[in-house]
C-alpha cells in the first residue's frame, strides 16, 4: 500500500479534526490530515513529544511510543477518510479487530509518524482497512484493521 499526497490535497484544520472525531486530548492522536479522499483513504501525521503523558510509564529512562497508540492512531487516519463522508457525519467509528500488525522499529520523542490508512473492503457497518506507520520513509508498523461504524 502506498498513499501519496496529491497536487492539491484536502487538508484538515485542527478545529477540523476535532469536529471529524469525536476522540479528545489525550486520545485524540492526530495533529495534522494531509491528504484524505472520503470513504477511500487518508495520509495523517502524529507528531511524536517527549511531553506525551504515557512517557511517564513507558519508560521513563527510554521512551517508546507503544505500539497500541501506533495501531490507534492509524485507526484514527482511517476514520478520517470513513467520517468524511456526509452519510457517517457524527457517527462513531470502532476497532473490530487487528490482524497480521507488526512492529519494524521504536518510535521515539521528536519523531513525526505518517500515518496511512487505506480503506479495502466495506460492507454496511463493517470493514477492513490496510494501514501503515512510517518515520523519516522508513516503516515502522503495520496492520490490517477492521471497524464498525455505529450511530452515537
């Protein structure tokens, strides 16, 4: 799978994001939507900082960014591009499950993660979507995800 953003893209502001999810600080893992095409893909990136509240715990002397915030914020990326859509406005995207996720290499303070989510496969609520994580164009996890969109 391999995403590239567009001559012009569609962008998203903060306030944008924040009113596509409905996830907030300190769940809300998406700073910035470079590129998304509705109900088919979208480019995202999260800007790794060395003030990230789970940098307490994990680990303290060597943060790492866990994996399963590197799986949510590619899940996020995903439902930018199904909550985009005019008929999934205000609607509630869930994990239903990961498979075949792997992890390539540690994501540290100070790294921004590309985040790419391209949607495969969709069928009423249910779907699966392919997604990719990269630092500085190298990979640093990926996953195939599936999801449910439900009314709130």
């Amino acid at each position: 799978m391999e995403l590239t953003i567009r001559e012009n893209p569609n962008t998203m502001s903060a306030e944008q994001i924040r009113a596509t999810l409905p996830h907030r600080y300190p769940f809300l893992l998406i700073d910035t939507v470079e590129d998304y095409e509705p109900g088919k893909w979208a480019i995202c990136h999260k800007n790794v900082s060395n003030a990230e509240p789970v940098f307490s715990g994990h680990f303290p002397e060597y943060p790492i960014f866990p994996g399963v915030l590197q799986l949510e914020a590619l899940a996020q990326c995903g439902a930018i591009a199904l909550l985009s859509l005019p008929e999934n406005k205000g609607k509630l995207p869930l994990f239903g499950g990961v498979k075949n996720a792997r992890f390539k290499k540690p994501v540290l303070p100070g790294d921004i993660v590309e985040l790419s989510c391209q949607l495969i496969r969709q069928h009423g609520p249910l779907g699966i979507a392919e997604a990719k994580a990269t630092v500085k164009g190298k990979t640093v996890c990926v996953a195939e995800l599936s999801f449910a969109i439900i009314e709130k």
